[in-house]
C-alpha cells in the first residue's frame, strides 16, 4: 500500500510541477531530477528490507537482554546442516532455518533434527526462484503455502516465519505476506558469507555483532561451520546468546 502513495506522491508532484510553471527546459530538468529520485528510493526500497519501503519487517530483536539470533538460509544441506547443529549443540545455541519447501523432502530427517533440538524453521519459498518477486500475487502465495504444506506433511508445526529469497521485497511480495499474515524477517548482519572468505566473515560479525543483532548465513557455503564456530566462541566471549526466532 505504501508503494502505491510513493507513486501517486511521485506523480502529483510531476503535476504541480508542469502546472506551475508550464513547459520550459526547467520543467524538463525537474521532472529528469524528481524520476531519478523516485527510481533511487524504489530501488533501495526493493533491495533494503529494513527500510520497510513495502514491507515491515524485522531486522533487529526487541531484546533488553544478552541475545541475538543467527539464521541460516536456503538449507537444508545434507553437505553442512548436520554439522551447523553439532556446533549449535557443543555451544548451547540456537538458531533459526530458512527453509527452501522443494529441499524438505529430501532432507526430512536433518529438519526433524533441527526442531528436536529446540531450533526454528522459517518458510524460504519453495523454488527460491530469482524471478520470484517479478510473479503474480497469487503465484507468490503458492509458493509459500507449498512450503508449509510440506512443513506440515513432514509433522512440522508451521509459523508465520518468512524470509524472501535474497531479502527483496515490492508491493507484490508485500500483499502475498499481508494476506498470508506472515511475519517478513530481515537481518542486521548480512555477511555476504557466499562471495566473502571466512576470514571476511568472521571479521564482520566480531565487528558488528551486538545484543539484538540478527546475523545472515547460508546452509549452503561450504565455510558455515569455520565460520559458525567462530563465530560462536567470539559470542560466548562476549556472553551473547543465540536464540531462536519466534
Ligand atoms: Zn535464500
């Protein structure tokens, strides 16, 4: 909905603008300004979730205490998520698992061991397609209902935990969540752990990390768990824990 008073704002303005002063090379320069404008909010509304442009999502915990929480997208991963929850166990951590739905299958027995061992599970869209934000309404909604209801298939209590493929959001996605009343999480910390090194990783996250922060990693990266482990022993140093999202 606010996408929609971003474009009629936009477009007033081009309006007022024409109106005023008629038409001139100067109506031309500020109606070139007032669309560059516009693109640039649209675009960083798109690609930054935690400007809330189209969505309001959650990017830090409303905690008062020691406790921030680590996620892990685009799993399960045969290769990684069972030894992402050894180091979990060995600190006493939680997390939470954005799931990919078509991975659920597969891997029925690592997601039974992530809620057994006090995790949680976030719905990541079925396909985890890049042209997901570009669909319609009503294919967005298919893709996160298939997901629960493999989550539910696999005896998994669903929530209202969503995270989009690669955190972009528009008014598409945003009337999908409304209607679907899901809960959009975002993240403070995105380490960018798939292009970065380790070293890279760790680096940002002892930098960066602090009570509520929210930190984005990857079942996928095949560095996850010299990162996590590090990660981990820096937070248990700092007397910061890791909690699972709700
Ligand atoms: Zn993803």
């Amino acid at each position: 909905m606010r996408f929609y008073w971003l474009i009629t704002l936009y477009l007033l303005g081009v309006l007022s603008v024409i109106f005023v002063v008629q038409t001139s090379t100067l109506v031309i320069s500020l109606i070139s300004l007032l669309t560059l404008v516009f693109m640039t909010i649209l675009v960083l509304g798109v690609s930054i979730m935690r400007l809330n442009l189209f969505v309001t999502s959650v990017s830090k915990l409303d905690t008062t205490n020691n406790e921030m929480a680590i996620t892990f997208d685009d799993g399960p991963s045969a290769e990684n998520t069972p030894q992402i929850l050894d180091i979990l166990a060995k600190y006493n951590a939680k997390a939470t698992f954005f799931c990919i739905g078509n991975k659920l299958s597969e891997h029925a027995d690592i997601l039974k061991r992530i809620i057994a061992e006090g995790h949680s599970v976030g719905n990541h869209t079925f396909e985890h397609a890049p042209t997901f934000p570009i669909w319609s309404v009503k294919k967005i909604k298919e893709s996160i209902r298939n997901t629960d209801t493999e989550f539910t298939r696999l005896d998994v209590e669903i929530n209202n935990l969503f995270r989009p493929p690669y955190g972009v959001t528009n008014n598409l996605v945003a009337a999908a969540i409304k209607s679907l009343d899901k809960k959009c999480i975002g993240w403070s910390i995105r380490t960018k752990d798939t292009c970065r090194t380790p070293e890279q990783v760790i680096a940002l996250v002892k930098k960066r990390v602090k009570p509520g922060s929210i930190i984005l990693l990857h079942d996928t990266n095949k560095y996850v768990c010299q990162e996590l482990e590090e990660i981990l022993k820096y937070c248990q140093a700092q007397q910061l824990n890791s909690i699972a999202l709700s």
